[in-house]
C-alpha cells in the first residue's frame, strides 16, 4: 500500500526546484531594477556620460537574454 511515496518524492524535488528557480529569479530582477535606479547617479559621479551608462545598462540586459538559452540547457540536464 506504498506505492504512492515514490511520487511524493518527485512532487517534493520538484516544488524545491520551483521554489529554487522562483528565489533566483526574484533576486536577479532585485538586481536589475537597482542597477536602472542606482546606475545613473552613480554613473555621473564617476564622470561617464549618459550614452556611456545607458550602454552599462544595455549591455548587462543583453548579456541576461543571451544566456538565457544557456540557462535553459543547463536547467533541463
């Protein structure tokens, strides 16, 4: 009368999964949105132009979409 602990095993690595995947993608836009509002005064304090900081901050969103295909290869190992 057992045989259903298997798939509560499977159902319990897959919520730690989500609830993993969930974490880090919360703190990865955390990081995000504090670079869109920290990023420009700390930008002209250190004298780089605006085209050079919205550059900084193009570059790091490219960067995040390109490895994303990387992330989803890696996560479906």
């Amino acid at each position: 009368m057992m045989h259903g602990t298997g798939n509560m095993e499977v159902r319990s690595r897959t919520t730690k999964a989500q609830f993993a995947l969930f974490l880090s993608l919360t703190i990865n836009i955390t990081g995000q949105s504090f670079l869109l509002v920290a990023l420009p005064p700390l930008g002209r304090r250190l004298g780089f132009s605006d085209i050079q900081t919205g550059a900084i901050l193009s570059i790091s969103a490219l960067l995040l979409m390109a490895s994303a295909p990387l992330w989803d290869i890696s996560a479906n190992e």
